[in-house]
C-alpha cells in the first residue's frame, strides 16, 4: 500500500464512532470503503441511506462511496481496518472487553497478509497489544508485527456536536513500528485535516485517551463536591463557577449528571489496569463516587422541595423534562437521569416524562409515563435535567402552568438564575 489509491479500508462496528469515520473516508472518493457490522438490522438501514443514531444526515449517507456489510467474509478484501467497537462495563464495574475481543476473532478469521488493523475504542493502556494482537494471530495464523500490523487511534467525537468533528480536530495515532505508522498517517491524513498527533507507541495513546475522559470527570467531579457545599451555603455554583473563571488559569466547569457511555465508563478501565498492577487509585475512585452520588442527591432535593412546598411526597406528580444523556442528541444509554427517576418512584412519587427528541417507546423504558405535550401535564414539580434548543425558549409562566402552587423546579443544569422570588420552590445544583 504505498500509495492511497490501493487502500481498501474496512469499517468494523458501525455505531456513534465507526458511521462517521467510514462515511468520512467514504466521501474523500479516494479510499474504497467497506462498512462491517455484526448488527444486520443497522446494516440494512444504512443501505437505506438511514442512520438511526441521527450522527450521519443523509445526504452525506449517500455522498459517500461505502459499501455496507454484514458478511464478515467481505473483511479479506481489507488491507487497512478500523475497529470501533463498545466497551462498556460489567455490573461489577469491570472492563467488559466482549465485544472487541468477537470483533479481533471475527477480524482474525478473515484477515488477509499485511492487513493494518487500527483500533479506535477506548481501552486501558495495553489492551491492543496484549489482547487484540494475540486474538487477531491465533484466528489467522499469522504473525503480529510481521504479517500483520496493529494501531491505535482514540477517538474524539463528541455526539451531537456539530463543531468538534473528526475534520476539524487533532487526532492521535500510534503503531507498532515507524513504517506502519506513516502508513497509518497517511490513511487518516485524507480526512483528519486539522492534523494527526504521532504517539510514541501505542500504550501511550491508549493511556492518552483515557486519561482525557478521567480529567474531565474529575473535573466535574470537584465541582459537584462543590456544589454540594454551595447548596448548604445557599451560593449558586454556576455563579461562583463563572466569577472564578475570570482568572486565567481557572477553568470553567459545571455540576451535573455524568451520562453516557465514555465519561462515567472509561475511568473505570484505567482504575482496573491499575489496581491489576497493584495500585488502588483514589482520587480517580473518590471522584466516580461523587458524580455516581448526583442522580441520587437531584432525587433527595426534589422531595426536599416536595415538603418545603407543603405537598406530600407519595403520590405526587414530578415530570422529568430532558431523558437522553445529554442535550440535543437522541441517545439515553446510560442516562443518569434514569437513578433520579427509580429512586424518586421508590418514594412514591407518579413520575412523568417529556423529551421532544424521543418517542413513546423510548420515554416509556424508564418506567415513566409519557407526556407528548408540555400542556397535557398537570403536577406538583419539574425536574429540569438538560437543556435540549427546544426548552431554550421555556417561560416562566408555561412552567407554572404545569403545576399546582408552589410550583416546584429542580433546575440540574442552572438554566434559571433562582426563582424563590417568584414564588417557585427551586432547587439547582
Ligand atoms: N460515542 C462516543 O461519543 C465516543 C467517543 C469517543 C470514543 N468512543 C469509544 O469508541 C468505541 C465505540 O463506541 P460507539 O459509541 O461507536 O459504540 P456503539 O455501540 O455506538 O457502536 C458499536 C457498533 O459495533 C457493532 N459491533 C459490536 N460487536 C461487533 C463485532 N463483533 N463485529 C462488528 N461490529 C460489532 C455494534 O453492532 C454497533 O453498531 C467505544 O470504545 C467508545 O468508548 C465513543
């Protein structure tokens, strides 16, 4: 493969990660590009030219030359493979490495000599050499480093954001040697164009990527601390967050739930290949504690308001406004909303639901009842938990129409400046 017109790269997992980068290389015309996934449901779709997860439009689903597959038979016409599978954890908050290891398995089976197979999930330092390599050598029969090569390239998209694409940041890549790493280069230099980052190998790329998700759960980890202690002092943390970030070298964060399936989820890697190697990390720990605390704290300051208003906490209606991980995007895995909602039913409290960019179904896997619109609701409290552009435009009055008096907002994000003077009971992290 010396030059880009014989790269014939192949996709492998097609979710929030792998679409985007295959319908990048897809739409360069250069590369021919094969999309890989087990899911035959989603690979029927995307013939379709139809993203479910509402990261790839359509029309740039069908400017881009991909061809989709289930056939993992298709994946020995790859020299260059990408692989973007989950890594989720188990319920004791260990690695599941399930899925990447079927995927090195189904990649090793169908692998072609001199393949580059370049990972792009999150892992601890070490699970791309030490578990993906052998598993890709014992299905082929041919030798890593020899007959075939390995990479890591994190990923950095951010679902749902429209400005930090993968064209327009700085990504990472590693190999096991020089000359793959060129070539590695090379491949992500057609769509990666505000430039690649060369890692010195490939476990400091994969401990750099970890590393980015920790900081940034720690981070919102202090501030939750912090907002714990704010609440007592009846300080608003956003306001002192934004009064401190005047300084130069004091970063803006803000409290909230940490969703989804990076953040609250990939801490626990690094904190894992640590405690193998024999350490127990703690701060890291002390911060997950803190930020798994918050859907169960939002539960306990919503039935405070509940008594501080005079209403009783069984039986009560609370409608929980916004369920996906996280504001404009369709995703609810892992939504930490979902602790807020099973500890407030456990008290008693008739839980409601409305979020504009899901559908019945969807509200309804929480256990709640679905609300389709904001007027069909009459109860004794809002739990504002994300800020979706639809609720940008929420009045004052339309929310004390939702309830009996006192009205009741519990106010996650900070989206209102204090309402006590009027006359909600309101309560914000
Ligand atoms: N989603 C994000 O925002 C994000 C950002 C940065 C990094 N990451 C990391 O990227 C990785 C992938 O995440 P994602 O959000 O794209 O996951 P996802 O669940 O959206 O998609 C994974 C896809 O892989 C497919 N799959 C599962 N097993 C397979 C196999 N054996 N062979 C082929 N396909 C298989 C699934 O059907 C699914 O379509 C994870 O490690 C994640 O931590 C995700």
């Amino acid at each position: 493969m010396s030059n880009s017109k014989q790269i014939r790269l192949a996709v492998v997992g097609l979710g929030y990660v792998g679409l985007p980068i295959a319908v990048a290389w897809g739409k360069t015309k250069i590369a021919l590009v094969l999309g890989f996934d087990i899911n035959q449901r989603r690979i029927k779709e995307l013939k379709k030219r139809y993203d479910r997860t509402g990261e790839v439009n359509k029309k740039d689903l069908i400017l881009a030359k991909v061809k989709y597959s289930s056939n993992p038979k298709d994946l020995k016409w790859a020299n260059f493979i990408v692989a973007a599978l989950p890594t989720p954890i188990d319920r004791f908050k260990r690695p599941d490495l399930s899925y990447i290891k079927s995927a090195a398995k189904i990649i090793g089976e169908n692998l072609s000599k001199n393949t580059i197979i370049v990972f792009e999930s999150t892992v601890y330092p070490g699970v791309t050499e030490e578990i993906c390599g052998p598993i890709i050598e014992k299905y082929s029969g041919l030798k890593c480093g020899k007959d075939f090569k390995i990479g890591y390239s994190p990923e950095r998209i951010n679902p749902g954001d429209k400005k930090h694409t993968i064209d327009k940041i700085v990504k990472v890549i590693s190999a096991q040697d020089k000359k793959t790493l060129n070539l590695i280069e090379k491949v992500y230099g057609l769509i990666c164009k505000a430039g690649l980052y060369k890692a010195p190998d490939i476990k400091t790329a994969e401990a750099a990527k970890v590393i980015e998700n920790i900081q940034r759960d720690l981070n919102i980890a202090l501030t939750n601390e912090l907002s714990l202690i704010f609440q007592r002092m009846e300080i608003s943390t956003k306001e002192v967050m934004k009064a401190a970030a005047t300084k130069w070298n004091i970063q803006y964060f803000e409290p909230g739930l940490v969703s989804g399936h990076c953040i609250p989820v990939d801490p626990y890697y690094f904190t894992y290949k640590a405690q193998k190697m024999g350490y127990k990390p703690k701060i890291i720990l002390a911060g997950r504690r803190i930020n798994e605390y918050m859907p169960e704290y939002v539960a306990d300051l919503t039935s405070r308001a509940l008594k501080e208003a005079g209403k009783k906490i069984k039986d009560s209606k609370i409608l929980v406004m916004g369920l996906t991980l996280k504001e404009n995007v369709k995703d609810t895995r892992n939504s930490k909303i979902e602790k807020t909602i099973q500890k407030l039913k456990r008290k008693g409290v008739e839980v409601f639901g409305y979020d504009p960019l899901l559908s019945k179904k969807d509200v309804e896997k929480f256990g709640i009842k679905y609300i389709q619109n904001l007027s069909s609701f009459k109860g004794d409290g809002v739990v504002l938990a994300i800020i979706h552009n639809q609720f940008k435009k929420l009045s004052l009055v339309n929310l004390k129409r939702l309830m009996t008096n006192p009205p009741i907002l519990i106010d996650i994000k900070s989206h209102f400046k204090n309402l006590k003077k009027d006359n909600f009971i309101y309560k914000s992290l």
